[in-house]
C-alpha cells in the first residue's frame, strides 16, 4: 500500500497545507535560531537592522526619483492612447507614438509607464524603441558626451543600435512574441493615466525592491569594481537612471571599455528593463533581450579597446 | 498545459484598486517628504516638481471610484515616509579618491581633478579641502568628502580623500570640516588612493571656498 498516492507538491495545493508547511519552516527557524549563542543574535540583528534601513531608504529614493518620470511617462501614454482612439492621425498614429518613445526626452524610468501605449506594434518594432529609448534617449546622450566624452557617446549610440537590432530580430523570428494590451480606453482620461502610473510603478517598485536587496546584501561587490565583468555586473545590479549612469561610471571605473560596459549594462541588462519586459513581453522574450545586451556589451569592448 | 513547478508571475493587469491605490500611496509618501524637508538626501529634484507630481498623483487617484482606498493608501504613504531615516552614508567604496570632470567647482573635486590629471603636481605639497567629515571606523580611515548624488540616493557616492589626523577630531560625523594636510599616494586593495597626513582638521560653516 502506498502511503503518497500523489507527486509531492501536489499536497501543498490546498490551503491548509501550505499553512502547515510556513508553519513549519517559522518553527524549525525559530529552532535554529534558539540555538545560537546570544551574542551572535545581536551581532545579526545590529547588522540586520542596518541592512533593513538601508534597504528602505534606497528603495524609497528610486521610487522617489523615478516619479516624475513615471508621471510623464503616464501622460505621454494617455494622450497617446487617447489620440489613437480618436484616430486623430489615422494612418500615422502607430508611428508617430512608436517615435515618440524613441526620442522621448526623459529617464529609461519612464518607460515602465509609457511602454503600455505600444500595443499592438510588431514585436521588432517595440523592442526597437523600448532598447533604443532606455539606453539613448537624448538625455542620457547628452550626459555621456558631457561627462565621457563624444567618443564615448559614438559608442554609446552604436551599441545601443545594434542590441535594439538583435532584439528585434530575436523577437522577430519567435512566435511567442506576447501582445499585452492594457485596455485603459474605454475610461475616463484620469482612470486611463491612474492605470499606466500604476502598472508602471508597480513594475518600477519590485525591479527597484530586487536592486536593492542585491545592493544592501553585496555590498564588497562594488569593493572589487576591475574588469569588463564586473562592470557590466555593477550595472545591472545597481541599475541607475540613464541621467546618472554616464557619472558613475566615471567615478567607479577608470578605463573608458569599462565604462561603456557600465552604461550599456545599466540601460539594457539592468533589473528594471527585464522586469518591463517580462510583464508585457514574457520571461522567454525578456531572456533573448538579455542576450543581446550581452552581445551588445561584447562589442562595445571590443569596439573601446581597439 | 503543462505543471510549472516554480512560477514567478508578474501581473500584467493589475485591479483597478491596486492602481489607485500605488498611485494615491505614493502622492502621500512624496507629500510627507516634502513636509518632513528630507527631500534633497534622498533625490536630486526640485521640490517643486516632486510638488506637482505629488499633487498630480493624488488627484488622479483620488478622483476615481476608489476614493476611500485611495485616500487611506494615501495615508498610508505618508506614514511611511515618516519611518524614513534621516540620512544613510553611500554604499560602495566608503569614499572614491578620483574624480570626474565637468561636475563641480568645489575645490575638493577640483582637487580630485588635478590629481587624477597631474598626480605628480600635488602629491607631497599641502593642501586645504573642505568637505562632509567621518571620523575612522575598525573597516576605514577617516574621511573627508562631498557626496555627488546625479539622481537618487541609492546612486550617490561620497568622493573625497582618506584623512590621517595630527590630532584626535571631535568633530562630529557628516560635519562641515576644513582639513589642511600633506598629499599621499598609497595603495590599497589593488587600488590608488590618496591621503591628507598630518593633517589639522578644524570645523566650519557651509558653503565657504577653500584654497591650496
């Protein structure tokens, strides 16, 4: 007689029994930690302590920060919306939105609340803008040239046509290319905006939540900042504003291929882009963008050194 | 469709309620902020445009159907700001000792600037800074720096020089200092840094110029 006539985590389906089982897990930690020594307790509750508001205080200033970026984002996207509902310009209303997210003056933060309003767009279209927008928007263009120098910001608009490029052309060849439309148009024009604000910032919230815990629990990573690698890591994972990547990338490294790669990587390989795209696009389509910020970044070292 | 063992889910459409209710939370958190004067160390921006976006947030979230969600959420946000600490030192290196061009006059990033230029023209030669203080810790020598922070405080990091005092400092961390001292070079870490030795560290008012 079998006593499991089921696969495990089938039993954890009911509700009572996913109590049980974070019932347990509390328990046996509880357990653990009636175990050790009382000064190791306080040692880890100082250090827990300190790692906690520290977490809430950078959490709170990227939210802080990216609000009015993600207020024009929104806006941008309800007149939008609300101008292609009207067909006000009939046969050029997807283009002329799909333009304004690649020139849109603002931070990449503004894109979790504008990318909404590229419903319906071919796959290689959007991802064209949103690549372009986030890594070369005239914003951070103007910051790299002023602060990296033109020949830094040549490279910087290279590469970041050439990982809009493959991103493209991947989301191009996949079937699975998702097209979410976030149906906000048969609403007043505030409930359209209160819609893309908070799909955008709750986008924005979680990406910043995951920055920071990796920012707060690694911090002698930003200790050992030498290499291509590490650059394109410290980019991702402290993902700054496309105003702000050009001077930390000066202040934290030296050599100008890794500094490329810290601005690449902040913009294209950062938690905030592949949060956006894993919401509207998949986790499969978010992983070919990565792919091709990897490659991106390749080629912008290779293109730096030489 | 196939059994996904682990599913992370990100949702597309969120409720109507829980819009509002982001929205509405964070035009409170941005209004207790304000209130509160905590605004420049945690953003960069102007107080007026956190201002208009605080006040565009609430309205929107307060005009819909969610009225009474909405303005609980707002509360709520602004109660969190009020846990909110009132500053955090910078993550990263405790403090960076090269610069950047084109950021600021200072004259302790001017300093900066003219080491990482023509290190040979400064090192071994006094020289007078004025910066933030932090006093030395068992992890780092003491310090004194400017923090430049381009957006938010999660992307600031303190620039400035390790500082090896003649004297013990009572200067109080995060003061206003004046430090007068011999520049070193020295490696650490793999890494050039650069020291004040010898050096008369003595408390001052903000916004004053300082010299070689």
């Amino acid at each position: 007689m079998f006593l499991f006539r089921r696969r495990a985590v089938a039993y954890l389906r009911s509700e009572s029994a996913r109590r049980f089982a974070v019932a347990l897990t509390l328990l046996a930690v509880l357990i653990v930690a009636a175990r050790q020594p009382p000064v190791a307790i306080d040692r880890w509750t100082a250090i827990a302590t300190l790692d906690c508001k520290r977490f809430v205080f950078y959490w709170s200033s990227m939210l802080l920060g990216a609000s009015p970026f993600l207020v024009a984002g929104a806006i941008a996207a309800t007149v939008a919306a609300r101008l292609e509902a009207r067909s006000v310009f009939s046969r050029w209303q997807r283009l002329v939105t799909t333009a304004f997210a690649l020139l849109f003056p603002g931070c990449d933060c503004s894109m979790n609340a504008y990318a909404g309003a590229l419903r319906g767009r071919h796959p290689a279209i959007v991802a064209c803008a949103l690549v372009w927008g986030s890594c070369c928007n005239p914003v951070a263009l103007v910051c790299t040239a002023r602060i990296l120098g033109t020949h830094l910001l040549g490279l910087r608009m290279i590469v970041g046509l050439a990982i809009a490029l493959l991103t493209a052309v991947s989301w191009s060849f996949c079937k699975n290319a998702r097209d979410e439309t976030i149906c906000h148009t048969q609403h007043a024009w505030w409930e359209q905006f209160v819609g893309y604000t908070g799909d955008g910032l709750s986008s924005f919230a979680r990406a910043a939540a995951v920055s920071c815990l990796i920012l707060v629990t690694a911090p002698r990573l930003l200790a050992v900042l030498h290499g291509p690698l590490m650059a394109a890591v410290a980019g991702a994972l402290i993902s700054p504003c496309s105003s702000a990547d050009a001077l930390l990338a000066a202040i934290l490294f030296r050599s100008r291929p890794e500094q490329l790669v810290f601005v690449i990587a902040a913009q294209c390989l950062d938690i905030r882009q592949l949060v956006l795209f894993t919401r509207l696009y998949g986790a499969a389509n978010a992983m070919r963008a990565s792919a091709a910020a990897l490659v991106g970044c390749t080629i912008g070292y290779i293109l730096a050194i030489a | 469709m196939p059994q996904r063992w682990l599913v992370v889910r990100l949702d597309t459409y969120l409720p109507s309620r829980d819009r509002s209710a982001w929205c509405a939370g964070l035009g409170g958190f941005i209004l207790a902020v304000l209130a509160l004067h905590i605004s420049s160390t945690l953003v960069s921006i102007a107080p007026v445009l956190l201002s208009v976006v605080a006040a565009v947030l609430a309205g929107a979230s307060l005009r819909g159907a969610y009225t009474r969600t909405s303005l609980g959420w707002l509360i709520v946000g602004a109660l969190f700001a009020m846990t909110l600490p009132n500053f955090v030192d910078s993550l990263g290196p405790a403090v960076v000792t090269h610069a950047t061009a084109n950021i600021s006059h200072d004259d302790l990033i001017a300093a900066l600037e003219q080491l990482d230029d023509n290190p040979a023209g400064l090192v071994g030669h006094r020289l007078a800074v004025r910066g933030r203080w932090r006093g030395q810790t068992a992890q780092a020598a003491a310090t004194v720096s400017e923090r430049i922070m381009a957006c938010c405080a999660a992307d600031a990091v303190n620039v400035g020089f390790d500082v090896f005092p003649i004297a013990h400092v009572n200067a109080p961390d995060r003061s206003y200092v004046s430090v007068s001292g011999i520049v070193r070079a020295f490696l650490r870490g793999g890494e050039t840094r650069y020291a004040l030795v010898d050096a008369r560290v003595t408390s001052v008012s903000e916004g004053s110029s300082g010299g070689k």
